[in-house]
C-alpha cells in the first residue's frame, strides 16, 4: 500500500468556516454593495480568534478544523516529541488554542500566496516561534496525561475579593491624579456698615473713623 511522502494541509472547507472567510475577504476587498452586505468588519467572526466564532455551528466547525490541523501539525512536523509535540489535552489548554488558532490560520493565508515567501516565512518564523512557545508554556507537564494548571491557586487568589478591592483602589486613586483641582473658595470682603456709638457718632469698625 502506497502512501504519500507529505500528508495535505487541511483547509477550512465547511460551509460556516467558509463563509467567514469570505466575509473578511469581502469586508477589505469587496466592492461597496458587499462591503455594506457583510456589514460592520469589526463584528465579522474571525477564525484565528475562537471567542470572536459565537455561531454554535461555526464554533464547532473551528474545533472540528483545528482538530484536525494539530493531528496533521504533529505528523508532519513535529519528528521529537521531546521538541514540542501539542499534547491530546489541548482543548483543556485555553493559551494554546489561542495559539493554535493563529498559527493553523497563517498556515492557511500562506498556502493561499501565489509564491513560497508567506509559506518560508511561516517555516521560518511561525513553526519555530510556536514550538518554543509551546515547551515554554507547557514543558513535559501533559506528556502522558493531562496536568491541572499550576497557577489555579494563584489566579484564584488574584481573582478574589481582597486583591479585586485593592487594585479597584489603586485604580481610582490613579483615575484621582488625572482630576484638575477643586477651585480655592472665593471669600468675599465682608460688607461695610457703620456701628452706631452711645454718644450717638457713627463708628467705621474697620478703619475706626467716627462720623458725627
């Protein structure tokens, strides 16, 4: 049985995915009457951005996508699996299914350049960058199993109502040194009037001079 040397990219071909991308393409380069059809281009879904995918079938055609490009990722380019081979449990993992969103989706723009320069350049720079993300962020801690994240405890301290409290303070007395002063009170000069002496003169009490 014959086997191919080098296994095919996975393009996103599902109807959802597809049009999500054709969305974006049109929002920069269609013409006006499609740029005004897919609307506003800051609220189009963007693949590379999982959160952005709120459609429930588009998000499961992302899943089901990047499923299948960190299958095809680890066959065809991960050869140590000491090097950075993305574990079973990435699902489990929310930094890197950020990761792997962006990076299966700039594989995918190079595969769509009419040159090798976006596909070298994402040999040389993406692949690498990714890899050394991933044995920074995750070591050998998921190798056989899937390991609890080390930082729970502190995130849910730093997540608590004590530090929340605090750095709401902090905030606000940041937020204070950017107010303009209160304006110093005006007092008026008090009124003049003339006091009236028992000899029956008329006493200035401030300069002290007597009318008669």
């Amino acid at each position: 049985m014959s086997v191919p040397l080098v296994l095919p990219f996975p393009t996103p071909n599902s109807k959802e995915l597809r049009k999500a991308y054709n969305d974006l393409y049109l929002a920069v380069n269609g013409d006006e009457a499609a740029k005004k059809r897919v609307g506003n281009p800051t609220k189009l879904p963007r693949p590379w951005d999982p959160p952005t995918c709120t459609k429930p079938e588009l998000r499961r055609e992302l899943w089901a996508w990047l499923e299948e490009f960190v299958i095809w990722f680890n066959h065809e380019y991960v050869w140590d699996h000491n090097v950075g081979m993305i574990p079973a449990c990435w699902p489990q993992h929310p930094h890197l299914v950020h990761e792997i969103a962006v990076v299966a989706d700039q594989r995918r723009r190079a595969g769509l350049d009419p040159t090798s320069s976006a596909l070298e350049e994402w040999h040389r720079f993406g692949v690498p960058g990714f890899l050394e993300r991933l044995r920074t962020r995750t070591k050998n801690g998921c190798d056989e199993h899937h390991a609890a994240w080390p930082a729970t405890a502190r995130y849910v301290r730093s997540t608590g109502v004590r530090s929340t409290d605090l750095r709401s303070k902090l905030f606000a007395l940041d937020v204070a040194t950017l107010q303009p002063p209160d304006p110093a009170p005006t007092t008026k000069p008090p009124a003049l009037h003339l006091v009236r002496q028992p000899s029956g003169d008329l006493l200035d009490p401030v300069t002290g001079q007597i009318f008669s």
